[in-house]
C-alpha cells in the first residue's frame, strides 16, 4: 500500500440476489440475475478494469455467483430470454401480452425516456396498464413493433461499457427501430459471451491485486436471528417474536462454511472478509465468522455507536454521532483479537446511493472527496492512517444514474488515483499494515438500517413465515434418517434457501412492489419442496398467502381547516390538521410499485369537505394517459359521485355532484375542483346531504376508457364523519 499524508478509503461494493429459481422447475421467475450482470456487474468491473490503481474490494453473495454461472454456461431456463429470441411473428396472444407487460422494466426516466423508439412502444402500450387494456394492446401490437421491443427492452439493460465499447450494441442503439430477426439473434449473442466472460474478469483482478473479492453468507439470512433471535429486541423490547422462535447457530455455521468453499471454488482462493447480509452482527454471529476463518468484517456506524455508547436510543431508528477517530479505524473482536471490524460511514454510503443520482457529477464527486478529506483531517503523528469505510449496493443504484452512474464512476476513481492526500485501499490491504489495536468489549445486535431486525422478524407477516420455517425445519430433522443423502441434500438446500433475508425484507407493512406475492409464493414453495422430498404432503398453510394487499393508512383530521384551492400545497400549514389516507406501500426504501394515487388528504369546515389528492407520478402522466377520476360517497341507499371523466391541466371548474336514483344519475350541487401540481376539491356538505355528526363511506377510482385502474380502498370503503357542532371543542388543543 503506498502511504499517503492524510488517510485511506476503503470502497466495498455489495453485489447480491436471491435465488428466482421456481424449486421444482428450476425456471427463473424474474430476470434480475441477467440483467444487472449486463449492466450493472459489467460496468463495475470495467470501471475497475480501467483504474487498476484504485483499489477496491467486491462482495458477491454465493447465491447470485450460482445463478451467474447457470446463465453463463446457457443452462438457465428463463422466459424472458426465451421470449426475447421467439421471431416476434410466431408470438402467441398470451405471449404477446407477457412481453408488454415485463419488457418496460426499466426505471423509464434514464432507461425509456432517452430512446425515441423505446419511448414510442410504451406510448403506445400505456404507462398505465390494466389487464382488459393489456389485451387490447397486445392484439394492435404489429410484429415489427414487438420485435423493436424485444431488442430495446435487451438493449436498454446493456450496460454503458456494451454501448461504447461493444460493435452490435453501438450499431443497434444507433439504427434505433425496425430490427430485423438477424439483429436480436447477433445481440442475444453478444449478451451470451458477456455473460460467459464476467465472473473470469473479477477473477483476473483479484490474481492481480486491484480489488479484493469477499462473500456474505450464501443465501444471504440475517446471521442474528438464525443466532439468537432474542437479539432482535435489544434495540426493540416490545417486539412480537415468532411463537416457535429458536436458536440455530448450526444453520449460521452452514450458511458461512459454505460460502466459503464456494467463493475459493469460483475465484481461486478464501475469501479474507465478510459483509454479513444487511451489515447485520451480533457476538454470537461474529464469533461463528471468526470461528470460520475469517479475518475481517464489516457493518455500519450506528452499530458502532451504540457498541461504543451502551443502550439503544429511546426510539428506534434514532442515530448518535461518532467523531472521526471513533468511526475511522478498525476494530478487533474476540477473546484473541483475531477478527478486524470495519464500519461503514453512513452518510456517504447513502449519498451514493440515494442523493448523487439527482447531482451533476462532477458536483457529486466534489461533494463526496469534501467530505472524505474532513472526515480522515485528523492531528498528524498517529500510528495509523485514519480509513474512511464505503459500503453500499452495487446494483439498484446506477439505474437512478445518467448512463448508468459511468460519469460519476470514472470522475470518482480518476479523483481518487490522483488525490495527494487520500489513498483508496482494499480492507485486506489496509490491515496488513494497520492492524486494530482498538478492542470492543460489547458488540449491538443490530443492521445498517435502523440498527436492529425489525424489517425481518416482528411483524405478524414475517412472524408467520418465521414459525413455518422453524415446523419445517424441525419435520426434516425428524425425519432426515430415511432419507439417501442425495435426497436429504436437497431437502436442506431449500430450507437454507428459505433462510434468507429477501423473502423477509417484503412481508410486513414496510414495502410493497408488485412483485412481492411472488417472492411470497417462492418462500413457501420451498418451504413445500422440503416436505415433498420428505415424501409427505405439504401442511395446507403453506398454499395460502403470507403477503397481505397494501391497505391504505387512515390518520383522522384533528382541526378544521380552509385551504385555499390552487392545486398545491401552498404552505407548511394549508393542510395542518387534515386527515389522511396513505398508501401502505408509500414508504420504506428500495421498493417498487405501480401504485397511481398516493396520499388523499381531507378535512372540513362546517361548509365544505375538502380534499386534496397527490399522485406518486406526475399528474401529467394522468392527464397524458388519458386518466379520469371518480370520488363517491355513500350513506345509507343513497350514493353520491363526482366524476372526472378525462383529467388535463390546468383544470378550474365547477363540477357536478350527481345522486344516484332510478338506475341513474342526476345532478345534486356543484363543488369547486382544481387540478396543477395536485388536485384539490371543495365538496358542498349539503351536496351531499350529510347531517353533522353522521358517518359516510367514501372511496376512489382512477379510471381509463371505462375501466377501473385503481380503488381506494381495494376493497370496502373508508368511514368518515361530518362535523357536529361540538367538534372543534373536542380537538382543540394549545
């Protein structure tokens, strides 16, 4: 390591999917693997290949270098890349409608928005898609155009080192549309050899001493819980634990052994650190790496801080700041010091994956090098280099990214190889020269998020996958002696499957995608593979849902209000005091919806019931798309709706209030609709013919061509109240 004046930043980036594979089939349920090794996998070893002096270190999860090798050796079964190469003149209806449903998986502003053609197809499609407006689409779809489709759609998850260096890709994105047979099948085969080449190409810089390659537990469980999930309340006493909750240490040793044997099977050599999934430690957990053979890990700085400091925060998710010496050195674990711990410096590992997209890069990396400098400024004369830690995922972000984050990429290695004062090192690397002399006595059972477990075990959704789990478990270790080992080999390999964080990571309220039922269905699914290698017929339980449809979230208005209808939220305190109806899959990160409407708030005078509604695109995707919206309410037989029937902006109108009688609709008042930036209503309550103080259902529609996009709630109705005349003296307040 060549040392320079002021301090060292060590860059870990943490390459990782689950397994897709349908357990019986072997089919891959979604394309993930493919794809981010096309774009995202490859430019990061390019990136890396062109700056051999910035040296950095890669961690691939076993359970994605698995899947990387299926793909390159063309034995993966997955429908996307046979549906790619069928001649788009012999696609079936049901086909046709697979390819316009999954071919815009793309994040469209940086992946759709740039490529005229592409941009066409899904103009043409619908941005706003229902299964009766699928149909419809894939029967005026022409030939050319799927087939167009079916090249941008492979074409867009090229990464930027394919589009500048690669021939095919280069010509094809330049000849834009009208792609003939031969085209898609010369590109098919160009994403073929990069996939055959790409895990070699990591494999040649680690011989070469550029980046260090590291692993994570191989179907990537939370190493806590598999522990001692008793860990999980430390930060969080009062959370609900699975009722059959147990320790299995054993399972946490496999899970590390294993991925061990397989990283030095793939690249040659035993991996020398560990990112535990999620950055998620305990001493029990830590000791099981070290006990592997280990020499170093890692998680985030909060976990140091509360290491560091004693008991938790009084509210979870609350953060402590560690000065510069405390975060930016490693640490040693352990009776004999033998495992080094590194944490991650947080903020900058989120800016790079949350806040830097939206930047100029060359801001973006000014920004960054700033705050390193400040960060390693310590008094000169120490006995070791302060080292700033970077972890983050190398995957999800570059997507957000102009060209998939290559400008930022190679402003950030070309500032770093030529900095005077800062020295970007592999943790390996730096140990060798600075080993920990710092000792922890404590360690925090805790992740990078919010330091502790929540997202993984307590919610009655991830308590029930849990206790399944544990039945399963403890049916196969009844039951294992029947079985040839073949047979009781790959009983096991579906619970280890079963053990890992993803499947956790979207049953609860904290994120929602519209893939979220499958993963769903792909936990229980091997979780039935084990008992049907058992020979035995799966408990009912496991056919039935774990995953609940997101609800919507009702917060009551505590204060009357007038907002001053202008189609914005016009100040802080327009709205203060309305209620509000919020998507259950409006928060949480790194989730994915296709969700319309995404937060309705109400509240009232003794005049007027107002509304404003706030869409999670833009709502002139609504307007474009066509897209009218319908508010009803009903009291007792008698039903009241207000009806848009196509959006466009700006809108300022009065609009009818109709009552539903005789089989129709007639005309019962006007209310006072807005829409710009969101849009706002001021509904009459003697439209409506509410009394105060009763109660009414309510619930909404965004509607297309007389088809029903979206309803608020999926099912039933919300129950509002009308003010009485006592209200406001029931909620004031100082």
């Amino acid at each position: 390591m060549r040392r320079r004046t002021q301090g060292c930043v060590a860059i870990l980036w943490h390459l990782h999917q689950p397994d897709y594979r349908d357990p019986r089939t072997g089919e891959y349920m979604l394309p993930w693997v493919r794809l981010h090794a096309l774009k995202d996998y490859l430019d990061m070893v390019a990136h890396a290949e062109a700056f051999p002096e910035v040296h950095l270190t890669f961690n691939f999860v076993p359970s994605l270098v698995r899947q990387l090798e299926e793909y390159a050796a063309g034995q993966a079964r997955d429908p996307f890349v046979e549906l790619s190469a069928r001649p788009a003149e012999d696609l079936t209806l049901e086909e046709r409608e697979f390819i316009l449903r999954n071919f815009f998986k793309a994040h469209w502003p940086t992946m759709v928005e740039p490529y005229p053609r592409y941009r066409e197809l899904l103009a043409k499609r619908g941005r706003i898609l229902t299964d009766a407006l699928l149909e419809e689409a894939a029967r005026r779809f022409r030939p050319q155009e799927l087939r167009d489709l079916q090249v941008w759609f492979n074409l867009v998850w090229c990464g930027q080192s394919l589009a500048e260096g690669n021939e095919v890709v280069r010509e094809l994105r330049l000849k834009g549309r009208q792609f003939s047979e031969e085209d898609k099948a010369s590109l098919l085969a160009t994403q073929q050899e990069v996939l055959r080449g790409l895990l070699p190409r990591y494999r040649r810089l680690g011989e070469a001493g550029c980046i260090e390659l590291s692993t994570t537990p191989f179907y990537h469980p939370i190493l806590p819980l598999l522990c001692h999930p008793e860990d999980a309340r430390v930060s969080r006493p009062d959370l609900p634990l699975p009722a059959q909750h147990t320790d299995l240490p054993e399972d946490a040793a496999v899970q590390l052994r294993r991925a061990r044997a397989e990283h030095e099977r793939v690249f040659g050599h035993p991996p020398r650190g560990v990112w535990p999934s999620e950055g998620s430690i305990s001493e029990r957990a830590l000791e099981l790496m070290r006990e592997t053979g280990f020499t170093w890990a890692a998680s985030d700085e909060q976990v140091l801080a509360l290491s560091l400091r004693g008991p938790a925060p009084r509210s979870a998710g609350e953060r402590r700041k560690l000065l510069p010496p405390e975060l930016c050195r490693p640490y040693a674990f352990g009776a004999e010091g033998t495992l080094a711990l590194f944490f991650r410096e947080h903020d900058l590992s989120d800016r790079i994956g949350f806040v830097y997209s939206r930047w100029p890069a060359e801001r973006a990396v000014r920004d960054l090098l700033r705050r390193l400098e400040q960060l390693t400024a310590w008094p000169q004369g120490l006995r070791e280099l302060p080292i700033v830690s970077i972890i983050l995922d190398g995957e999800n972000a570059w997507e957000f990214y102009p060209q998939n984050g290559a400008e930022f990429l190679r402003r950030l290695y070309r500032a770093l190889s030529a900095h005077p004062r800062l020295q970007p090192v592999t943790f390996s690397e730096y140990l060798a020269q600075y080993p920990p002399r710092t000792h922890l006595s404590r360690i925090h059972p805790g992740s990078w998020i919010s330091h502790d477990f929540h997202l993984w075990m307590g919610h009655p959704e991830d308590n029930r996958a849990w206790d399944l789990l544990y039945t399963a478990r403890r049916t196969l270790r009844m039951t294992e002696g029947s079985l040839d080992p073949k047979e009781r080999a790959r009983a096991w390999e579906h619970l280890y499957v079963a053990e890992g964080s993803d499947w956790f990571w979207w049953y609860g309220d904290e994120h929602w995608a519209a893939e979220a039922a499958l993963f769903d269905r792909l936990f229980r699914e091997r979780l039935q593979a084990v008992y049907e290698q058992l020979g035995q017929t799966p408990p009912a339980e496991l056919s039935r849902p774990i995953k609940k449809p997101p609800l919507p979230l009702v917060e009551e208005p505590w204060a009357l209000l007038s907002p001053r209808l202008d189609g914005r939220i016009t100040h802080f305190f327009e709205w203060r005091g309305a209620g509000v109806i919020e998507s259950a899959g409006a928060a949480g990160t790194m989730h994915r919806t296709t969700l319309l409407l995404e937060r309705i708030c109400y509240g009232f005078d003794y005049q007027y019931l107002y509304l404003a509604l706030q869409c999670r695109c833009a709502m002139e995707m609504l307007c474009a798309e066509k897209c009218g919206l319908t508010l009803f309410w009903r009291q007792g037989s008698k039903t009241y709706r207000l009806r848009l029937a196509e959006l466009s902006l700006p809108l300022q109108a009065q609009v009818p209030v109709d009552l539903q009688e005789g089989g129709g609709w007639q005309p019962h008042g006007t209310a006072e609709v807005v829409f710009d930036r969101i849009g706002e209503f001021a509904v009459p309550w003697e439209a409506l013919d509410l009394a105060a103080g009763t109660s009414f259902d309510f619930f909404v529609e965004v509607n297309k061509a007389g088809a029903v996009l979206e309803r608020w709630p999926t099912q039933g109705y919300f129950v509002l109240t009308a003010p009485d005349e006592e209200w406001e003296l029931r909620h004031w307040e100082v």
